[in-house]
C-alpha cells in the first residue's frame, strides 16, 4: 500500500529525501525501497544509538548518506533529552519530555542552512526535494530558518505539528511556506483534507500535547 508521500510524487521525477530526525531510518528504507525514482537522500539524526541503527539500516541504498549531528537554526552542542522508555521521543525541546523519565546528554547542531547547502552541494537542480521532518517539537522553527529558493525546490513536505511550549520562530516566515503547497491534508487522531493555513496555525498554538502529521504537496 502506497504511503501518502508516494502517492503523490510526480511520475518520472527524480527526487532527493531529506529526513530530519531520521531516528533509525525506517522512513527512508521505506521510500526507497519501493520508488525508483527517489534516487537519493540525506538522513539527519543527532543521537549516537539512534544514528548506529540509522547507518545500518540504510546502508543497503547506496544513494542514502547519513549524518550524525541535528539541525536548528543555529549551530552548537546543545542539552539533547531522551525519554527513557521511547527511543522516538529524543529532543532538544525540555517540553516533549513532559511527565516522562529522561536522561540528558550533548549533541551537536548544525545550522540548517549550512548543512542543507553541504548535502544538496551534488545533487542536480532539476532533481526534487521531499522533506520529512520529526524533531519532537522543532519542526516549524527549521522550517522557518530555510530560504524560499530552498522551499521552491520541494515537491512534498511532511511535518509532525506537536501541540507543546515550543521556541519562538518566524510565524509569518512558516505561514509563506505553507503558502507555496496548494495541497494540505492533516492527519491524526482525525483526519482533515484540504485545511486551510488560519486552521493549521490555530492548531499550532494549543499546549495540550496532542499531536498530528501535516502534508504538504504540489
């Protein structure tokens, strides 16, 4: 069964994956396992057990490379939490740890920029982006740091929208990018097809700590 990133990829495309916060590199085995015309990726996971699984599990696709650092919309070793009895709940955010045993450590961080810059440096112009993104919380402020020349490269985007207390970003910055995708479908604990940009946002602003994925395509 086709997820809803490859049912909406343009036939004869080529594309790049950007996973960030690939955690052990499910998504991109996935993908690339079934779509030829995914030719490429970069997974992006800060934590050292998480990016051991990672470099194993996508070491069958030649095209996937893998780096062991996140990215924010600054650069530096920062307070990394890790909830200790969900491996997929690992963040730079204090607030996703909310009512759960963790552990701290330091990971490092790479402006997100620069690091995409790094990654997209051999892959082609014409080839397509699609961006997934699960960073437990920090999503929409990567987002926002990103230029519009990077947006107008990506065909399909894919975030987690984490209703918790989050870091201030450029909300009028992320709304433009939302912008740029005519085809919106949330999904969660409900499913909303074709939300308009004033819903998502409103989502956004509860502290509940619900959560829904968002896609986005062209």
């Amino acid at each position: 069964e086709k997820t809803k990133i490859e049912a909406v990829l343009r036939a004869g495309a080529r594309y790049h994956l950007l996973d960030i916060g690939a955690n052990i590199g499910l998504m991109t085995r996935q993908l690339m396992s079934g779509n030829p015309n995914i030719v490429s990726a970069t997974c992006f996971e800060p934590d050292p057990s998480n990016y051991e699984a990672l470099a194993f599990n996508v070491a069958p696709f030649p095209g996937a490379k893998t780096k062991n650092y996140g990215l924010g919309d600054a650069a530096g070793d920062l307070t990394f939490y890790r909830d200790v009895a969900n491996s997929g709940n690992y963040s730079l955010n204090l607030d996703a740890m909310r009512g759960k045993s963790y552990e701290e450590t330091k990971v490092q961080i790479v402006e997100v920029n620069d690091a995409l810059k790094q990654a997209l440096t051999s892959i082609s112009p014409e080839t397509r982006i699609i961006w997934k993104s699960d960073t437990q919380g920090l999503d929409e402020v990567i987002m926002a740091s990103l230029d519009f020349e990077f947006w107008r490269r990506v065909d399909v985007c894919v975030l987690e929208l984490w209703r918790i207390e989050k870091p201030k970003m450029d909300i009028n910055k992320f709304v433009k990018i939302l912008q740029l995708f005519p085809n919106r479908y949330m999904l969660g604990n409900e499913t909303v097809e074709n939300p308009d940009i004033n819903r998502i946002v409103k989502y956004l602003e509860g502290k509940d700590y619900e959560h829904m994925d968002l896609y986005l395509w062209n």
